[in-house]
C-alpha cells in the first residue's frame, strides 16, 4: 500500500490513462484489422476509406500521447505501401 498521497493519486492516475490507453490500442487494432480484411477482399475502395480513418486516429493519438510519432508514422507507412501494391 502507497505511503505518501502523491503516490496514492499516482496510482489513481495509472489505472485512469491505462484504462484510456487501452480502449485506444483496441480501437487501433479492430480497425486495421478491418483494413486487411478489404485488402484480402481486394476492395479497393473500402480499403482506402479504412485507411482515410486509420490515418486520422492514429495521427489523433499522438496528439494524446498514446502512440509516439516515429511509430505512427512507421505502422502508416506499411499500412500505405499494402495499399498501393492492391492497385
């Protein structure tokens, strides 16, 4: 048990952003998961409005701090060259 009362709030504090950080790496994976399928699919379209929000969220994260932008950018980029290689 936490001694002090900062500790005490730091605590509160972990378990607030964790739970926060968590729903956001989920929302991350069921929608590139979303984006494989349309690859798989071979739709085109679809693939590319996923990839339009994919975009958005992930770039929204970093501005929270969930993600770091090296690794945005990296995981974009993949998810980018996927894209161009279905046309």
């Amino acid at each position: 048990m936490a001694n002090h009362k900062s500790s005490v709030k730091r605590i509160r504090q972990t378990i607030t952003k964790t739970t926060r950080n968590r729903y956001y790496k989920t929302r991350v994976k069921n929608i590139t998961r979303e984006f494989h399928e349309a690859i798989e699919a071979g739709d085109k379209t679809k693939a590319s409005e996923v990839f339009k929000t994919i975009n958005q969220n992930f770039h929204k994260y970093v501005s929270k701090g969930v993600y770091k932008k090296q690794t945005v950018s990296r995981k974009v980029s993949r998810l980018n060259q996927q894209l161009n290689k279905l046309a």
